[in-house]
C-alpha cells in the first residue's frame, strides 16, 4: 500500500474536499472540422495519459493533493493532441468509507490559461469499483471517448506486490494486500476489495505503452513477470511508497510534455522528491525482459534452493518498513551462495530488464547498501503459508524457485 505518513508522524486527519468539487459540466472536446481529427466524433489523439485513481479509503486527502499538484505542471491545451483523462474514485473524508460517492472520468486541460476539468462519465455510488469487470469498462470508456495512438496508465492507491488478496489475515500477519483498495464500512471494522496482479490484468482491455505504479511495492519480479504483456514498459518502486506519492506537478509534462514519454525523468522526479531526508526506492523495467532474466534464473536457483533453509532474513538486503516480505532480487542470489560466475548471465539480463533505478541512503532508517531495482520475495519458513502460495506464482512457476 502507499505508505500512510500520518500513522509515522500523526493521526489527525486531512480536511480535503473531494476531487469531484467543482468540476465544469462535460463540454465537447473540440471541434469535429479540424482536418488533422479522426476518429470517434472527428477526434484523434495522439497521446492520451489515464490518471487512475482508486482512493475511496484513507489515501484520499493524499490523492485529492495530487489532483492540485497536476494543476501547477504542464497541461494539455483543449485542441492538443494529446489528452489527460483521470479517474477518480474518492471518499468524502478519509476516515469516512460509509457516505458512498459517484466514481467519475474526467479530462484536464487548458483553455485560455485556465485548467478546466470536464467530467465525461459518472457511475453507480453502488458499484464495487475493484472489480476487474469495472476497471474495464472504466477503460474501455475512455478509449473510446478518446481514441489514441498511443496509452499510458499512471496509477495510484494501495499495493502490496504480489501477496494475494484472499490470503488468510490470521495465518501470519495482519496485511493490506494485492492492488488497489475500496474500503466499505466502518473505520476498523470495514471489508476491503482489492484486485489480485492476474485480475488487474484481465481488468486492462488493450495493451499500453506504458505504467507507472505509484503504489507500494509493485517493483517485484514476480508482478512485473506477471505483467510482461500488459505494457512495454513500467516504473515501479521495489519498496513501499510515501503517501504523498509520485512528483505530480512535473508528471504530467514527463508524459505529454515531449516527443516521447519521459520515464526515466519520472523516476527522477520521484527520487529527487525524497533525496534530501526522504526516502524512495524507483525502477524503470523493459517488460519485454523479464522473460530472459527468467531463464537466467533457472541453474540459479536449482543450485541454490536448498539453501534457503539457512538463509539469515537479517542479513538480506531489505526495502520494508510495515511488512517483512521484499528483499532485494540479486542480494537474494548472493545470501544463497550464487557464485560471480553464476551470477553473470543474471546481471546482463538484469542490465537489459532494469533501465533505470534510483533509492535514497535510507529508507524510514532501514540502510540501503546494495540496490538492483527489482525485489523478490524470500520464501522462508517464518512464512510457511504464504510461501505454499507462493508456488503458484507465475514467475515461480517459470523459475521453479520454490518446489
């Protein structure tokens, strides 16, 4: 999940107003005679960022601030060819998961030096919006109100990698889990929804260029093997994210702002948020990767499995603050005993797969010594059950880390 900073620092909570306050009635987007405009409705994009918000539970005043955020930065102008369009779903307070709210589409842009945002769809206050039918029609709305060339996904809300959301909260710890989170009900008594990483794939109807997970621990192998055909690219943190979360006054310049989406100056953006006292884990992964880094893994871990039952958790390098489950990818293989030599075709394929990875000395006083980008999780009997369901893990699967 996004790191709460309230619960580090303070309780009290944030007096934010909903995202949907004061958004202008959908005007048309522009006009249908622009010769250069195909498509649905004589609309053609060239570049359209989705902003996808799930943020009706306790990250809302966080979510609301980024909303603000985007508002500083580049906009697109109302007759770009490029659009951003943002979903949010938002509680009216962050403690209040009771009042239901409408979950809406929303298009920002400039015109005549003045960001309007103009909502497109609203649905049912009823609707269980973590659930992968949902999140898909939401999706397909959007594409088809705005046709592109081109997609990228900027997601925001809780995360915790690949552990899944039906995992026992009594069998080992008390865990937010998988993707995303709609609370209902009352404060600590209230159910959760969430999506598990093959439902948040099934949830996407088309391929995307790109995914930028502004959750908590979505940079493990496992999710990015997981999504390998979702996108061509993702920018992930292998630890778990602040809550105020990515840079959002730059984001959007990052994206739309140039010839070509900045992935790399996202991450930077994010690091630099952070350097100075903060702290961060970031990685931009070549999706189309993942697979080699696989093979790569497999003599690796035949060799070497048997030696987690010796393995000291202590000494792994580690990027948790609330939760024991994400170890660092390489500094797994070299607690089990991987030679240079062995190691070697790793690290090239770690080299392609990992383009780009940023970490601050400290994370919340957990020392970073030795940082490839990509986590992993660190099958030990502390965690039997979870590491009995870790076997039917994709990546596990291929690998066969664990028999």
């Amino acid at each position: 999940m996004k790191l709460r900073l309230a619960l580090l620092f303070s309780l009290a909570a944030l007096a934010l107003s909903s995202c949907t306050k004061g958004l202008e009635p959908f005007v048309n987007n522009g006009p249908s005679d622009r010769a250069e405009r195909k498509g649905t409705a004589g609309l053609h994009f060239e570049d359209v960022v989705i902003l996808y918000s799930e943020g009706y539970n306790d990250l809302t005043g966080y979510l609301n601030t980024n909303f603000d955020q985007l508002d500083e930065g580049y906009i697109p102008g109302r007759y770009d060819n490029k659009a951003l369009v943002v979903y949010s779903h938002a509680a009216v307070d962050r403690w209040d998961w009771k009042t239901k709210t409408e979950p809406v589409v929303f298009r920002v842009y400039k015109q005549y030096d003045k960001v309007v945002r103009d909502t497109v769809f609203t649905y049912s206050s009823e609707a269980i919006t973590m659930a992968p039918d949902f999140m898909s029609q939401v999706m397909t709305d959007i594409k088809d109100k705005y046709p592109s060339d081109s997609y990228g996904l900027v997601y925001t809300s809780h995360g915790m990698g690949w552990i899944p959301k039906d995992y026992s909260k009594s069998e080992e710890l008390n865990v937010v889990k998988s993707v995303g989170a709609q609370y209902d009900g009352e404060y600590k008594s209230h159910q959760i929804y969430q999506l598990d990483l093959d439902e948040f794939a099934a949830a996407l109807p088309y391929h995307l260029d790109y995914i930028v997970m502004d959750a908590c621990l979505m940079g493990g192998v496992e999710v990015v093997y997981e999504w390998r055909d979702l996108c061509d690219y993702m920018v992930a943190s292998p630890g778990e994210v602040l809550a105020d979360g990515f840079d959002y006054i730059n984001l959007s310049r990052r994206l739309l702002g140039g010839d070509e989406p900045d992935l790399v100056g996202v991450c930077d953006d994010f690091y630099n948020m952070n350097v100075n006292g903060g702290d961060a884990t970031v990685a931009l992964y070549d999706c189309s990767k993942i697979e080699a880094l696989a093979q790569a893994c497999i003599p690796v871990f035949e060799a070497h499995r048997d030696n987690l039952a010796t393995i000291k958790i202590s000494e792994v390098q580690s990027f948790n603050f609330s939760y024991s489950y994400h170890y660092d990818f390489r500094d797994i293989l070299v607690k089990l005993g991987a030679t240079d030599e062995e190691l070697k075709p790793i690290d090239a394929a770690l080299s392609e797969l990992v383009l780009h990875k940023k970490a601050t000395e400290y994370f919340l006083n957990n020392k970073i010594v030795t940082y490839s980008g990509l986590s992993m999780f660190l099958p030990v009997s502390r965690w039997k059950s979870l590491t009995q369901r870790y076997k039917s893990t994709s990546w596990n699967i291929a690998t066969g880390f664990v028999k």
